[in-house]
C-alpha cells in the first residue's frame, strides 16, 4: 500500500512540475520576437512543411513543450527516488 500512494505522489509531482515547467518554456519562446515564424521558415528550409501550409504550429509546438517537459521532471523525480532510496537503503 505505501509503494502505491508513494508511486502515485510521484506521478502527481511530475505532472504538476512537469506543467509548471512547460509554462515557463513556453513564456520564454512566445515572448520571444518572432521564434514560431523562425521556426516555420526552418521546417519549410527542410522540406517537413509546405509553403501553403496552414498547420496549427503553436499547438503542435505546446503540446511538444509539455511532453519534453513531462519527461525531463519525469526523470529528474526517478533519479531523485533512485538516490533517496540508496541513501536509506545503505544507512
């Protein structure tokens, strides 16, 4: 029963740090003078969109951002339990 509520406040943790995160990249990127037509351009100089394209790239780019920042808070909150625990365990 511990492992279990232990386990789930880690994914509750990394969901929510991994939110907190993602809103913080994207307030630098959105803030940034022209970053999602620079990107646009680049994706248009390497053939993976079309000139006349009229794809949501702002959601494409979000729902990037949170899913990169999920997994880095993901693993940040791994490394942290897997040294918590070999601290306890050696002890």
């Amino acid at each position: 029963m511990r492992r279990a509520i232990r386990y789930c406040a880690y994914v509750v943790v990394t969901v929510v740090m991994g939110d907190l995160l993602a809103r913080q990249v994207a307030d630098l990127i959105y803030t940034g003078p022209g970053f999602v037509e620079a990107l646009r351009h680049g994706l248009i100089w390497i053939g993976l969109l079309k000139l006349d394209s009229t794809y949501d790239l702002d959601g494409i780019l979000l729902l990037a951002i949170l899913v990169a920042s999920l997994v880095t808070v993901g693993i940040a909150v791994w490394v942290f339990e897997t040294v918590i625990r070999r601290h306890t365990v050696h002890r």
